[in-house]
C-alpha cells in the first residue's frame, strides 16, 4: 500500500482535530441557546444579574453550564398550610410578616376596640391601623375653641378622639393612614357658616378655601410634629366623585357643602394645602368607592391626571367594599392595571366582602373570594410592579362591621365575633387548602 508522505498525515490530523472542535461548539450553543436561556427566562426578565450570570455561562465550559441549569431551578414553594397548623395547635401566622416585603396590612378601628383582647389581636396581625371614624373632621374639628380664636379664617382642632388609636399605634410600632381630611359626610355643617354657627349665612369661597388651609395645617402639623413618623398616608380628599350627579367633571353635587361653598375646585385645592404641609416621607391619596365602576373610573382618571400634572398627589384609594361576586376578578385586575399605569400608588383602603351567610358553606365561599382577590393582587404586583402598598380590612371582627343591619347581621371579615379566624382570615393568608373563586 502506498504510504502518505509525513507532512500531509500532519495535515490531516489538524483538519480533523478543527472538525472535531467544531461539531463540539455547535452542540453546546445550541445547548445553550435552546436551554439555558429558554429555561432561564422569566428569571432573567426579574433580574438583570441573573441575565448576566447566563451570558457569562455562555462562553464559560459545560461544567459551568450544568451548574446554572441547577442554579436556575424553581426554589420550591413553602406550602402554605396554616389552617391545618391552626386546627392542630392553635398557632396563627401573623399576616402583617407574611407580607411585609409587599405592602401594609392594616384594620380599621373604632374606640370601642380598644379593650385588653382586641389589641393584642390587632398587634399580633396588624402593621397599620385607619381609625374608623376617630380621624373624620367631625370628630376632630372644635367648634368652641374655633369660635375662641375669633377669627374666620382660623379653625381649631382637637385630637383627643384619636388619641387611644394614636398611643396604640405607637406602643407597637404600628402606622397609621390618616382617613380623612376633606369629605362631604361627617363635617359639621357649622364649619361652612358665618361665626361657626348653626344655621344661619354661609362663609365667602375665600373664607372658607382659608378655613379649609388652616384644618388642613393643624391637623397635619399635628399629627407631625406630636407624633412624627406615625403616619405614612393621608386620605386628602374622599369620594368626590358622583357621576350620578350629572356634572361634566363628574364632582359629587348632592349633599356637598365643600362644593357648594366652595365649588369643584375643591378637590385641587384640599390636595394643594396638603401638599404645601404633608412631611417628606407621606404619600397623599385620593380615596374613593367602586373604583372599579368603568363608568365612574372615567371620572376619577380625568379628575387625577389634573392633579397629578401639578405633582399634588401619590395614590389612589381603592376602598373595595365589595360583594361575593361584584367586582369581577377581571375587572377587578384591570382596574389596577389602569391605575398602576398611571404611576399612581394603590392601596386598598377599606376592605370588606358583604356577605349575609354564615353557613360552614358560605364562609369558605367567603374565602375562596378572598383569596382571588389577594391573587389579582399578588399576581399585579409581581407580574407588572403595581405599586400597592397597604391593604386595610374594615373592621376587625364580624360583630363590629358597618354592613350589620339590625335584623340582617353581616359576615365580611376575617375574625368572628369571639374573635376566632375564620376561613377568610386563611384566604386573605393564601392557605393551600382554600380554593379561589373565579
Ligand atoms: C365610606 C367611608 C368610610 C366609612 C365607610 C362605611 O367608605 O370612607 O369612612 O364611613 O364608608 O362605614
């Protein structure tokens, strides 16, 4: 046989060590680019690091390729099975740690709440509290001592309602959101009179957008310079909006003294004063019902893009008294969306899901609602970044919620009248074991 001079085996030998070496690369960047990153890339979308670390892989050896492969498995889900641990030895999560890294969980609280049982209740779930009705300008505004001042453009205020709520608050390092400032219910109506008094000639628009100035500054200098750091949001204005009233702004008319004295301009105004004397790290929020309504949802965009181009407000209030089926989970999920896309904050402000059946049946319907609803949520914040920063359930305990009627008692929230957790208190904590209703 003839033998191939030496020269031309060398040959030989080096095209097939870069044929070799070839095949070899293809087969691991297809690796990679079929794998790695297809496995890889919801974790890359969240976190640019983790991009990086794949494109390093990329040009690294196999070795280094199969180690991300295990770096970038799914870290396995705790179950959440608190109910099962509760039944078994009565030991409950603590709702505000289960999700302090997202957003507040707050109560709202009445004087009447304050007894030794309910505040360690509220201590050992809550991080935020909302007075239920404490906070409200009748409450707090003082007609004698303004009356003293004799001045027409001065308002006294007097906090004293509030105090057991406030030296709670910060006997347990808990926050406070400030509901609310300027609202058409629960205002005196000497407020808006000549002399502050009953009855009688109502105020000029300049007196009284003054008066409106000087409750806004006491209360907020106030609460800031007595007790600093508690409060970390301020319902500036609440329920301003009634498309039913007719109007092209779509501002409430009916029953409105703010804008009968004062007129639509009310809302930018309370939002301007606010701003002019809110401390740096508080958020100021316009808070209202059946944000989820489109037709209402209209309104309340309009009326805030004016606000926000003047850079006076942070967030919106969702109050979300809702039903068992009202809002629709989609619904409900847009309308957060639409907010978030605004650059608003959200919080949901007043939670509560009306229900009159208190059957085994219908309290873990209850549940199942609960939990969708904290799945929009959870899913809105991971999914998109909204920024929704407190969840606040309106009432502590079924006995003491504002939809008992006197012959139709009322079952929407999450502990029972012995204060006991019901299985909406596992909804609203995402317990495995509770379904979701869609
Ligand atoms: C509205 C108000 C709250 C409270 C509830 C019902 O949502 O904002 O302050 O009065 O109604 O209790």
């Amino acid at each position: 046989m003839k033998t191939l001079p030496k020269r031309n085996y060398l040959i030989l030998l080096c095209m097939s060590l870069v044929f070799m070496f070839t095949l070899i690369s293809c087969g691991k960047s297809e690796k990679n680019d079929n794998t790695v990153v297809e496995d890889n890339k919801d974790a890359s979308i969240e976190n640019n690091e983790d991009v990086n670390d794949v494109n390093d892989v990329n040009n690294d050896d196999e070795q280094d390729s199969d180690d991300i492969e295990e770096v970038i498995e799914e870290p396995e889900k705790e179950p959440n099975l608190f109910l099962e641990k509760y039944q078994e030895t009565g030991e409950l999560p603590n709702l505000a740690e289960l999700y302090k890294d997202k957003f507040y969980v707050g109560v709202a609280l009445a004087q009447i709440d304050f007894s030794k049982n309910k505040k360690d209740l509220v201590a050992s779930q809550f991080n935020s509290i909302t007075c239920e009705n404490e906070m409200k300008p009748d409450a707090v505004l003082d007609r004698n001592a303004s009356i003293a001042l004799g001045d027409e453009e001065s308002v006294a205020i007097n906090m004293n309602r509030a105090l057991p709520a406030i030296l709670f608050a910060e006997e347990n390092g808990i926050k406070i959101r400030y509901h609310t400032l300027v609202w058409h219910a629960q205002t005196p109506d000497w407020f808006f009179n000549v002399g502050f008094k009953d009855g009688g000639e109502r105020v000029s628009r300049d007196v009284m957008i003054a008066r409106m100035e000087s409750f806004i500054k006491e209360v907020m200098e106030y609460m800031n310079t007595n007790h600093p750091g508690l409060i970390y949001a301020w319902d500036v204005v609440n329920e301003a909006i009634s498309p039913g009233d007719g109007r092209e702004d779509g501002i409430r008319v009916t029953d409105n003294k703010w804008f009968e004295v004062v007129g639509p301009d009310y809302v930018e105004l309370a939002f301007t004063f606010a701003s002019k004397y809110v401390a740096e790290d508080q958020k100021l929020f316009y808070n209202d019902y059946q944000t989820y309504d489109k037709g209402k949802m209209f309104y309340l965009i309009k009326l805030i893009e004016g606000l926000q181009e003047k850079g006076i407000i942070d967030g919106i209030g969702m109050q979300d008294h809702m039903d068992l089926t009202n809002p629709g989970i989609l619904d409900y999920q847009y309308t957060i969306n639409k907010y978030a896309d605004m650059g608003l904050e959200i919080q949901v402000t007043e939670l509560d899901i009306n229900t009159t059946d208190n059957s085994e049946e219908g309290q873990k319907r209850l549940a199942s609602r609960y939990k969708a609803i904290m799945t929009i949520i959870l899913n809105c914040i991971e999914r998109n970044d909204s920024k929704i920063t407190s969840i606040t359930l309106w009432g502590l305990s079924d006995n003491r919620s504002w939809l008992n009627k006197p012959d139709t008692p009322n079952y929407p929230l999450l502990f029972d009248k012995d204060l006991n957790p019901k299985y909406s208190y596992f909804g609203m904590a995402m317990d495995d074991s509770i379904s979701i209703a869609y």
